[in-house]
C-alpha cells in the first residue's frame, strides 16, 4: 500500500479547494503528506486556463523521475486531465491515473485500479454530486478557508476553456454548505472564501424551502457563531442581483473586497468576447456597490490581445481602468485555447505588441495598487493574522480590503482578529501597528 501523498494544485482558488479535498481523501486512505520529493503518490492537480498548460503539466511529469530512475505513482487531476483525457498516459508513460474535476472523488478507486497494473481513467461529468462521497471537512491549518459553492460555466466567453473543463453551472444544496461551512469553523476558521466559476450565479432552496441567491447564503451563513469574516470570488457582472449589491451595505462580515472581471474597456471586444456587458453598465454596476459600501476595494481580470484589439481598443481598456482605480487586478496576455471560438478569429495579435500592451496595463493597475493602499494609511482596521512573518515577532493578517499588513505583536496568535493602525504602504503590502485596544 501507497504510504506517503504529495499534492500539487496549479490555478485558480478552486483548484486549491479541490486539491484540499484530494489530500484529505488520501489521508482518509491512510497516508500521509510529505514532500513532493520523497512522496510515493504524487498528485499534479492541473489548470488549463492559459499558455502552454499541457506542456507544463508534461515537463513537470518528467521532472518527477528519480536518479535511479524511477517514478513515483503519478495521478494527474484537474482542468489538463479533463481536456487531454487518454492523450496524457499515452504521451507520458509514466502517468497512473488521469481524473478531471467532477470526478476526483474516485481517486482511492482509481489508484486501487492502477496498482492493480493498468492506467486509470475516469474525467466523466456525473450527474451525483462529488461533493457527498467525500471525507467531513476536519482541523483546518490554516484560519481561512475556500468552500466551493458553485462549479462551471454557462456563459462561454469566447476566449475561455472552463465551460468544457468544468461543464455546465451547478449549485451546491444549502445544507451541504451550512454543514460544511460549521464544520470549517469546528475546525478552527475564521473567515470563509466562498468560490465558483461563476460564484455570484449560485441558487439553491434553503431550509425552508425558499429560494435563495448567494446573499441569501452570505446572510445565513453571518449568524453562524465563531465566523468572522466572509468573502466571495469569482462573479460574473451579468450576475450581480439587486440583493446581493444591498448585502454589501448589510451584512458586516462581508468583506468590503469584489472582484469583478470586466476583461476590455472596449465594446467592439468585449461582444466579440460574449460578455454580457459593456464598458458603460460595468462601471455603472460599479457605481451601486460603492453607493451601499463608500471603501469597497474593487479588483478585475483582464486580457490583451483578444484577437482584434486594435490599439484604439485597448485605449479604451486604459480608460476604464483609470475610471475605476482598482485596488489590485490581474491581467493576461491572450492564449488561443483549443476548442474555444476565440482560436478560430482571423486577425490574432502578434506577440510582440500583446508584450507591450500588457506591460503599459500592468504600470497603470501597479500604480493603482499602490496609490489603494497608501490612500489606507491612517485607517484603523481590524486584520485576521494569518502567517508569521520574516522577522522575529513579525505576524502577517489580512485588513479587510484583502491588502496584508505586517505587524509586530506580542501576545497575539495565529487566528486571532488584531486592530491596528495602518502606518505604511508599499505596492504589495502595508504595515500596521496594534492598536491601543483588541478586537473582539
Ligand atoms: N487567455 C488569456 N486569459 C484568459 N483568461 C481566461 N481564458 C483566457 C485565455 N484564453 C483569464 C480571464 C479570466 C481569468 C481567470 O483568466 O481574465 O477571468
Ligand atoms: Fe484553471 Fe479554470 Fe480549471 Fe481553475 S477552472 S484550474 S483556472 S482551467
């Protein structure tokens, strides 16, 4: 019998969860974690999102052959094993098993097959919910924890993999969620992330047999004791319900953090995208959060060089960036994925241009970042002390705008909720001082 796991999760929030899961299936088995060079079962939990991603997941395949030559059992899960399928233990050997991500449930299964002497394959989209075949959430490491409340995607963007990867939207039923939300706070969190592809579409019936959206969620899930703080990510605009606006003006454990893809300032792109909004109702919708929460630190995606993008497009992007002012985003150079309508557009945009116009929109949301986070300097907050620092007595938490704060403390835990004053700010990062009382 396999002794020893090590995971390894590529990619988005989700990824992280599922691979949480996958660890806590494995030691369910039995075994223990350990590193990855001296793991007996390796598990590489793959993104398919952007650039390369299969010849990543390849190479690192390689790289897990030993001096002696040999290979630990080598389980390839996630996105990758959901696109590539067969195609994976066919090019590399060395692969045991291949699972997608609605199907990762069956991994002791699957590895009882391999051992067994033959590949394992199973990146079927079944009907069941994985969710009720896995192990009861347990002591968390960490005070903050991701809960999955929705999978998939309806809305095929034209550039974006993840409705074939993923498959379609489904909602997670309220009380999986209640319960696992508990028990994560049984298990020591203190602030909860909820995640979907499209978190802000998630449905479901509650107790009492009435229809709720994700605020509904929110709100329940704010009574529970011991919860300090709630976030959510990621949400499509077309999805931001009138309730689940008004829930940032109401509820105080929602984080005053959004992030909020827009993906171009430029119209002629963004239809040509399928998105469902423009550049206009975007800042709109923008405009109403801030009306019901003033500090609401606003975060996006965004992409380059969808195919067609002329340099008048892209002005437009900059343009809507400087309207909004976020306070941290994330942006990509477009990466034709196979399948995709997008990879089919005449007019693809050559890598060199693609280089400098991501260079010219990462200086402009850097220097966002930064004016956000020196614009905190002065407030008193509340921040969630999540990790030690480098220096001695150095502890790192998280202000409720998601920016870390570094602060020196005596006398306060990992876990703990500590009021400080903000007092410096960098690019990436803000220091605090304890303030003259605790937080609750
Ligand atoms: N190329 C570049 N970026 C992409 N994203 C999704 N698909 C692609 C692609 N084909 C980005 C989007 C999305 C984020 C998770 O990744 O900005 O919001
Ligand atoms: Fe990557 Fe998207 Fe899959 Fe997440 S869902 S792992 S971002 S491809």
């Amino acid at each position: 019998m396999t002794q020893t796991y090590h995971v390894k999760s590529f990619g988005c929030q989700m990824n992280v969860y599922d691979g949480e899961r996958m660890a806590e299936l494995m030691e369910a088995e039995g075994m223990t974690a350990s590193d990855k060079a001296d793991a007996d079962l390796v598990i590489l939990n793959t993104c398919h999102i952007r650039e390369r991603a299969a010849e990543k997941v390849y190479s690192e395949i390689g790289r897990l052959r030993r001096e002696d030559g040999s290979t630990p059992m080598i389980a390839v899960a996630g996105c990758v094993a959901q696109a590539e399928g067969t195609e994976i233990a066919r090019r590399a050997p060395s692969v045991d098993v291949v699972v997608g991500p609605q199907a990762y449930h069956r991994l002791p299964e699957l590895l009882r097959e391999a051992k067994g002497g033959k590949k394992a394959l199973d990146t079927g989209m079944p009907a069941a919910s994985k969710f009720a075949a896995l192990p009861k959430r347990g002591v968390q490491t960490r005070p903050t924890a991701f809960l999955t409340v929705q999978e998939g995607c309806d809305k095929f963007c034209t550039y974006c993999v993840v409705p074939y990867t993923r498959g379609a939207e489904i909602s997670r039923p309220w009380g999986a969620l209640i319960d696992e939300a508990k028990a994560l706070i049984d298990g020591g969190a203190r602030e909860i992330t909820l995640l979907g592809q499209n978190v802000n579409a998630w449905e479901a019936v509650d107790d009492k047999g009435r229809a709720q959206g994700l605020d509904g969620l929110i709100r329940a899930l704010a009574e529970l004791p011991g919860l300090a703080r709630i976030r959510y990510t990621t949400s499509h605009p077309g999805d931001m319900s009138e309730s689940l606006i008004a829930a940032h003006g109401e509820v105080e454990a929602l984080m005053p953090f959004l992030h909020l893809p827009v993906q171009s300032g430029s119209d002629r792109i963004l239809k040509a995208m399928n998105r469902s909004h423009t550049a206009a109702s975007y800042l709109k919708l923008l405009d109403r959060v801030r009306a019901v929460r003033p500090d609401i630190a606003l975060s996006g995606d965004f992409i380059v060089g969808f195919p067609g993008e002329t340099d008048r497009d892209f002005e437009d992007t900059l343009t809507l960036v400087r309207a909004t002012r976020y306070a941290q985003a994330y942006s990509f150079k477009y990466s034709p994925r196979p399948g995709t309508p997008a990879a089919e557009m005449a007019d693809q945009i050559p890598p060199e241009i693609m280089d400098e116009r991501l260079q010219r929109l990462q200086a402009a949301l850097n220097a966002d970042q930064h004016a956000f986070n020196r614009a905190s300097v002065g407030r008193r907050c509340d921040i969630l002390l999540e990790r030690k620092g480098r220096k001695a007595r150095q502890l790192v938490g998280k202000s409720p705008w998601l920016q870390s704060v570094h602060v020196d403390v005596d006398g306060a835990a990992i876990g703990d909720l500590l009021t400080v004053d903000l007092v410096d700010a960098g690019p990436n990062s803000l220091a605090g001082e304890p303030a003259m009382r605790k937080a609750a």
